[in-house]
C-alpha cells in the first residue's frame, strides 16, 4: 500500500516538473515572437496609380519629395514632374524624338536622359540628352544637349537576343554608368561615359555580378556607397508566369561600391518594374508600366538604402 502511495506520489511530482518546464518553454516562445514582430516588422509596400499621361513609366528619378518619369519607345517627348500621390505638377516637352527613353539620373545640376532602349538591336547608337534640372525659365519645347554613344559593331542581332539594350543609366562621382540587360548572356555590363563628351564609343565592359534577373533600372547611394538594381526575371524562362500570364517576377539587387552583389530580394509585385530611386529619407521607390487590366503605379517599397 506505501508502496503505491510513494508510486503514485512521484508520478505527481513528475508531471508537475514537465508541467512548469512545458510552461516556461511556452511564455518564452511568445516573448520571442512578441520581440521578433517589433524589431522586424516587414517592409510597408504601398502604390499609388499614375494618370495615364504615364501609363508607360520608363524610368524613375526622386527629387526632394517629388518625382520625375515618362514614357518609353513611341511616347511623347516628355518629362512629368509628380507628386507621391501620383498627381503631375509640371511637364517639359523636348524637340526630340523619343526613340527609347528608358532611365534617368542627376549630378545635381543638369538631367541625364537616357535614349538608350534597343530591344531589337538595330540601333548603331544611343542617346543620353542633357538638361537643366530647374525647368522654370526653359522654352518648350526645349531643345537639350545630346550625347551620342557609338555602339561595337557585331553584324545582324536578333531581337530580344543580345546584350546591347540599355534600361539604367546613373551619374556616379563625375561619370556616368550605363548598365545593360542582356537578353542573351543573362550576364549585364556596366560602362563608364563621359558627360562632358558629345561623342563617345561604348568602350570597355566592366565586370557585374549577375543578379539573375534583366535589369531595368539602377540607382547609387553615397551615403551608404551601395547601388540598387531592379528589374525581372526574363519572361523567356519563367515559363509558368509566361504561361498563365501570372506577370512579371519582379527582383531588386543590392551591391557595394566594388560591384560585388549582397542580396537579391522578390519585390511583392507582378508588374512590370521599370523606375528606381532613392529619396532623401534613403527610402526606395520604383515605378511599373501599365498592364492590361491595371494603371502604371508609383510603388513606396517599405525597403530602406541605409
């Protein structure tokens, strides 16, 4: 009888122990979880439509806490100034053609515009033009600086299959880099220009980590001295999003100062990426052309350059 008593007496006890350590182990995953959301919360991402003077975005540049965009091959030769809420609030006609406006960039005084789109590889040259960042005493439409950039010359390309299509263009420490897509090598190039030449050979191709995407826009933080890369995953090979017209698989790159790539990240989105910038609060923001059922939007990603 004593002997079942103390058996059942240390079956209690037992239990009870399990019990207090099956507890502590339950307050102290709440704590981690309740520590883990308030040090990590996830990235904020909000979108505002463009008007549909936009409705082809090409490209992205930040101006204090305003914007600067247009259109891509075909669109009027026109840039927007806008608002964060998407409403434009000055416009510049240039007397240009826009063959293929795809990026644009500042040194703090003039724009740098991008003509430099070539899908279908029949472009001998591309162009940058330049202009006056302030617009207000500007006689439209104005009639800009233009840089031309001789390409290497490498017989009949096919379309979407060579790597002579430019979509990122920024002004770096007195230079400007022009960023390729690579269609075919999946491998992009950076090379370096010079602004103050009217005329110029592309040069030399500078190494690139591979982001593993088509890059479309690029952008340089000299705080941090990190570069941004955007873009998406060639719709050639993502068969099933091309399949099912699921969209676009957007990604954004960061690099240090020597080009050596740090993270790649899937951007919660399935437009078609084409903007990037980085306002002065370090915060990134990109913009996506029109689908065929959506408006182009302006796209605060949550995501900071610091």
């Amino acid at each position: 009888m004593y002997k079942k008593r103390w058996l059942c007496i240390a079956a209690v006890n037992r239990f009870m122990k399990f019990f207090r350590v099956l507890r502590r182990a339950v307050v102290l995953l709440l704590a981690l979880s309740l520590f883990g959301c308030a040090s990590a919360p996830k990235p904020e991402f909000n979108a505002v439509d463009l008007p549909v003077e936009l409705s082809e975005s090409s490209g992205l540049l930040c101006m204090g806490d305003e914007f600067v965009s247009f259109n891509d091959s075909g669109g009027l030769p026109v840039l927007y100034r806008f608002n964060a809420a998407g409403q434009i609030l000055q416009q510049l006609e240039l007397s240009v053609r826009n063959i293929d406006w795809e990026a644009i960039t500042s040194d703090g005084q003039f724009l740098y515009l991008a003509d430099t789109g070539n899908n279908a590889g029949k472009r001998t040259s591309v162009l940058i033009h330049k202009i006056p960042l302030d617009w207000r005493m500007l006689k439209q439409p104005y009639q800009p600086v233009t840089l031309e950039i001789t390409l290497p010359q490498q017989g009949a390309l096919k379309a979407y299959q060579h790597d002579l299509d430019f979509e990122a263009l920024v002004y770096q420490q007195g230079a400007l880099w022009l960023i390729s897509k690579s269609w075919a090598s999946q491998q992009p190039q950076r090379y370096r220009l010079d602004p103050s030449l009217k005329f110029q050979a592309l040069g030399k191709a500078l190494p690139l980590q591979a982001p593993d995407f088509l890059v479309t826009d690029a952008s340089f933080n000299s705080s941090t001295e990190q570069w941004w890369l955007v873009g998406y995953t060639n719709p050639y090979k993502a068969i099933w999003a091309y399949i099912t017209n699921s969209g676009f698989q957007a990604q954004i790159a960061r690099y240090d100062a020597q080009f050596q790539l740090l993270e790649v990240q899937t951007l919660p989105t399935q437009g078609q990426v084409e903007g990037l910038c980085i306002d002065q609060w370090q915060q990134i923001w990109i913009s996506e052309e029109a689908g065929k059922q959506k408006p182009a939007r302006l796209i605060k990603t949550g995501l900071s350059s610091r």
